[in-house]
C-alpha cells in the first residue's frame, strides 16, 4: 500500500530564516507531487505540482520554491520566510490524471512564523 | 477567477439525522468533483469523488451532481458524532490539479 510521509510536524522559525520541508511517497512509482499551503481562513491552496524529475510548475507566484530530485521525493523551500508564510502544509500525491485524480495527503507540517 | 464556493457553517444537526452539505462552482468546463473529510488539526481524507449527474452511493455517503446547475453535494446519513469535521469540496480543472472550496465545519450532536 502506499504511504506518504512529510517532516517536520511542526516547526518555528523566525523571520528571514531559510526553510525546507520534505515529503516523500512510498509504495508507487512515478506519482504526481503536490505542496499545499492552509492558512487560516483561506483554505487550501496549490502551490506547486510536479508531473514528474525535475518538472515543477508554480501555481503562486511568492517566495517559496519547490524541487524534485527523485521519482517519490518533494522538497519545499524558502531563502527567507516572511510572516505569511505560516500555515499548515501539505503534501499530496495521486498515480492518475483526469475524471478520477484522486489526491491523498501526507499528515503535514504545521508551521508558524514569528 | 474559478471558485468553488461552499458555506463555512458551522452546520448542527443530531446523531442519526441527515447532514447535507453543498458546494457550488464556477467553472463550466469541471469535470470530476472530490470531497474530503478533515479533523481539526489532522489533514485531509478523501471520502469520494464524482463526474456523473447524478447519484453516487458509498455507504453512508452519498455525492450528487447537477452539472447544469453547477452543484455538488454530500449527503451523509445517520450521522455521528465522529462525523464532527470540516468537509472540503473540490473540482478537477484540468490535467491533474484540483481546486478546493474553504469548507463547511458540520457539528454533530449526541
């Protein structure tokens, strides 16, 4: 079966420090990586998907960045975290495309900025 | 701008009775229809999806699509308490990314 992992859990940082969340995915091969952001109030928002090594596209233009430098690996990152980068993050995986992607997630980091 | 619009809530009903919960969306060319379950602090789970107007029945859960009238809902029958969640809808609108409503908290009572 297929699992997914993300770390930290939890995690504060101060403002302007760097930032890297890792999620990886077990149990399938070639899946497609999601990173989501949840603040609060705002639901969840798509901030980078990756079809495959190397392929990221941005859905929102900020100061994070994402990399994928194996097949079930996703990384997160920041250069300098500012105070809106807190929420809760998630990682998403799902093995099909069209009427029936199903997305499941990884259980998160929750991070808080001061 | 593609929205999908759902109410915060919270929606209160008793154990046992009907919860339904609705989602509406802005963009005609949807195609398939996702909802997930999410506890306070834990992530979200997926409960089902749907592409076909009309029903679709899984255990006590039940998804309905009205594509004409852009509306998706949930039904969830004999609700527990443990049903006490925020319920996420979300949209396909495109090749391989989903679009996700707020949210609405459901409360319910023993």
């Amino acid at each position: 079966s297929q699992t997914i992992h993300q770390w930290p859990a939890t995690l504060v940082q101060p403002v302007g420090s760097p930032l890297s969340l890792e999620c990886t995915v077990e149990g399938t091969s070639n899946p497609n990586l999601y990173w989501y952001r949840q603040a609060a109030g705002r639901g969840l928002q798509l901030l980078f998907y990756s079809v495959g090594i190397g392929q990221i596209s941005s859905e929102v233009p900020q100061n994070l960045s994402a990399s994928r430098p194996q097949d079930r690996q996703f990384i997160l990152s920041s250069k300098k975290l500012l105070l809106s980068d807190s929420g809760f993050y998630l990682c998403a995986w799902s093995v099909r495309v069209g009427l029936d992607n199903e997305q499941f997630f990884g259980p998160g980091t929750r991070l808080t900025v001061l | 701008q593609k929205e999908v619009e759902q109410n915060s809530g919270p929606l209160s009903v008793p154990e046992g009775a009907i919860a339904s919960l609705n989602c509406t969306y802005s963009d005609r060319g949807s195609q398939s229809f996702f909802w997930y379950r999410q506890y306070s602090g834990k992530s979200p789970e997926l409960i089902m999806f749907i592409y076909s107007n009309g029903d679709k029945e899984d255990g006590r859960f039940t998804a309905q699509l009205n594509k004409a009238s852009q509306y998706v809902s949930l039904l969830i029958r004999d609700s527990q308490p443990s049903d006490s969640a925020t319920y996420l809808c979300a949209v396909n609108r495109g090749y391989s990314t989903l679009t996700f409503g707020k949210g609405t908290m459901l409360l319910v009572s023993p």
